[in-house]
C-alpha cells in the first residue's frame, strides 16, 4: 500500500484531509513544524504520526501531498522530486477524490467553516457523508454517498474543483495580499461557478452573487423576497431561532434552530434549499438541526462562574460582527468584552477603519498584538494604529489577562485567525485560581 505523506499535515485543510485518508484504509504520516495547533487534535486521536520536517521522512515510493502554505523549495519537496516520488498539491487532490461523490463544495468569504459543517452533519441523517470542514475536522467513508468540502478561494485553489453542487454564501474583499480588490475576488467566483456541474446554490441578498453567470441553474436564498428561499416570520430567543421557510412564495416549513445572529439563518437556508433540490424531507433537517453541536472556533461556549468566554475565528470585519450581533441575541443583559488579535498585516491595514468600527460596539475592546503568517510575517503597521481608532481600548498581553477580571457577569469574545486562544486558555487558568483563593 503507498504510503501518504502530509507535507504541512497540521493545516487546517490538510488536517482533515489526512484523517479522510486515513478513515478510508489508507496508511497516512505527515510532517510539520512542532508548535502546538489546534488542529492536530483528531489526528493524533487517529494514532497519525506527525513527524518534525526533514528530507529524510521521503522515500520514492511515497505519494507526497503538499500543503499550500510551502512553495516547491521546501526540502521535502525537493527531496520528492530529487528521488522521484509523486507530489500532488492539497488542492488537486481533493479536487480528485471529490470526483467520486456527490460533491457539495461550500465557498464564500465567510460563513464556510460553520455552513459545511452544518450541511456534512444535516445530510448526514439522510445518507452517509464525508466531509472536510476547515476547523481540522474531517471524516471519511468509502461508501458514502455526498462529500461536502470547504473550497477556499484564496490564490484561486477552489478552481480545482468540479463540484456537482456550489453552495456560495457571499462574495467580499478579504486576502489583500492576493486579490487585487473585490471585482478580483468576483471573477474568481464567477470562474469556480462555471465549474459546477448542478447547480449553485446562493445567497441573494448579496449584490455580487446576484450578477453571477453560470452554466447550470442558480438557486437564491436569503431574506430578500426576490429569493426562492426565503426567511420570515423570524422570532430570536436566547435558546436559539425559529422561521418559516417559503419557496418561490409558498410556506414550506418551521424551522428551529439552535443558533444564534442573522447569519446563522442564511447558513441553514443554504442547508434547506440543497436538502429540497436533493428530496429530503423537511422533518429529517428539522432532526438533524436540532442535535447540531458547532464546529470548533465558531461561537464555542465555555462558562466558568458568572462569566461567558466564546472562542470565535472572527478575523474580518463582517464576521466579528456577526459574531457581535449573536452575542448580543443570546445574553442581552450582560456586558460585551472583545478581545481581537488581528491576523496578517495587510489585512489589519487594508481595513483598519471598518475593524474600528465594528469593534467600536462592543462595551469594552483589548486589543492582542498582530498575528503574522507564514507567508507575512512583518510589516510597518502596530496594533497601536488599530487602538487609535477604537474609543477606550486596552492592548493586551497574555501576562496580563488578569486585567479582564474586573469585568463581572461579562461575555468575553476571543476573536482572531492566529493564536488568539492563548489568551483565552490564560484566562481560563487565571479563573480557575480565583475559584480556588
């Protein structure tokens, strides 16, 4: 049997892409930097081995899959090619082995960690599914029957897919340090949408997806009532949300789930309106709804004493937003505390006025030093930049979480795509003392 190695094993594409691989028979290794990420949790559950990078871990008769975070100088690269050994790019191999399913691929600026992992787990009570969802959660079957995938549009990498369906939840400027400025990030999509074998599924309310040509049918969904999906009726608790779904103006069904911000009800409409184009029957999606637990980093709850801490992947101005607006839904009485680390410098500069804005509504908002990333790890802009902006912020250092305490009874968002978990793990740990004093 070939073996498969993970150059990058730890990403969180590759992540689950290595426990599909490995769930489906497959002898699966991988190698990465040591720093501890979140991501490796399910594959060292699976008894995966994670090597430190080096020439030696390739052998020829190896299948290399590289991740997309190392160029084609990276020393294990250049050792496969040196003693022969097949390379294939994350991107291509998924787009391949998405090919035997039927495939969902679910993109979008934002909203794609918490969609794909809402639709694997609602098709999942109809048919069996694999899925790969960019939380470093992914489940293979070889009999399944869908295959839902997350499809990133950084540097294009989802046009490697051929899906049989397109879930689009909207189109927006992220990655500055690729796309040249949002009617770049529009032809991309409207490149992956000629790509689709049967249809998109889109989200109407957004301008961009609304001028998207495609080959293959376009299904809207949203609050808009051009849509053919839409919500009404909503009534917001905090328990969670319920509404009514009506298709092309006649009432479908109630739904309720248990989820929280008007984000949330787009990402279920995407869910409903590919379950109804595939006859599933509304009951099983209310079911599968109702038992639904979250995907890692988006909204995750712990409470400890009075307080409410939420780990939340919000690293873009829409999504800490978004991720405000769900806060306050379910804990209306109770103060709002942002604790942001801005990931990459081009982004933090690119939207320095919006990131103020939206963190602006909070009560209170420390501020975490810039995460850089493997591919910018340095620029001219400090987070002192970001702090001017915002009305009584506080920068923060993970020594001094203590600081957050004086905050009773409080709501504590973590938001960031770096290692703003630190600071929410410290906090934890400064907690818990006061517990034991």
């Amino acid at each position: 049997m070939t073996v498969l190695h993970f150059t990058g094993i730890k990403g969180s594409g590759m992540s689950p892409l290595a426990q599909i691989m490995h769930d489906m028979g497959n002898e699966v290794q991988g190698s990465d930097i040591a720093k501890y990420f979140f991501t490796e949790e399910r594959l060292r559950e699976r008894g995966i081995s994670i090597l430190p990078f080096d020439p030696e871990n390739i052998t020829a008769e190896m299948t290399i899959v590289a991740g997309n975070a190392f160029n084609d100088e990276h020393p294990e690269l250049v050792r496969a090619r040196e003693i022969g050994a097949t390379i294939i790019r994350y991107h291509e191999f998924l787009g391949d082995l998405m090919k035997q399913y039927v495939s969902v691929a679910i993109t979008g600026a934002h909203g794609k960690t918490s969609t794909t992992g809402l639709m694997a787990h609602v098709l999942n009570g109809y048919k069996p599914v694999s899925y790969l969802i960019g939380d470093g959660t992914g489940y293979g079957m070889q009999d399944s029957h869908f295959f839902v995938v997350e499809a990133c549009e950084y540097r294009r990498h989802f046009l490697a897919y051929h899906p049989d369906y397109a879930i689009m939840t909207n189109i927006d400027f992220d990655h500055p340090d690729y796309f040249a400025g949002i009617d770049d990030v529009f032809n991309a999509f409207e490149e992956m949408a000629q790509q689709v074998k049967k249809c998109i599924i889109a989200c109407g309310d957004d301008e961009y997806l609304q001028k998207l040509q495609a080959p293959v049918p376009m299904v809207y969904y949203g609050f808009g009532e051009e849509n053919d999906f839409q919500a009404r009726n909503i009534v917001k608790t905090t328990e969670g949300t319920t509404f009514d779904v009506v298709i092309r103006n006649e009432f479908f069904h109630t739904f309720t789930i248990p989820m929280f911000g008007d984000h949330t009800i787009l990402n279920a409409l995407a869910v409903i309106s590919l379950c109804h184009y595939e006859n599933i029957p509304a009951d099983i999606i209310q079911q599968q709804f109702t038992g639904y637990q979250g995907v890692k980093r988006r909204f995750s709850q712990t409470e400890i004493g009075d307080r409410i801490l939420i780990d939340d992947y919000a690293h873009h101005p829409t999504e800490i937003r978004a991720t405000l607006q769900s806060a306050r839904q379910k804990f209306p009485d109770r103060e709002v505390i942002a604790i942001f680390q801005p990931h990459t410098f081009t982004r933090t500069q690119t939207f320095l006025q919006e990131f103020a804005d939206c963190l602006n509504e909070a009560d209170q908002v420390y501020l975490c030093d810039i995460f850089g990333s493997a591919r910018e790890e340095a620029g001219t802009l400090t987070i002192g930049d970001l702090e001017e902006k915002i009305t009584d912020s506080q920068l923060l250092q993970v020594e001094e979480v203590a600081k957050l305490s004086e905050h009773k009874n409080g709501v504590f968002l973590f938001m960031g795509a770096g290692d703003v978990t630190k600071f929410k793990e410290a906090f934890e740990n400064q907690l818990k003392t006061e517990e034991t004093v």
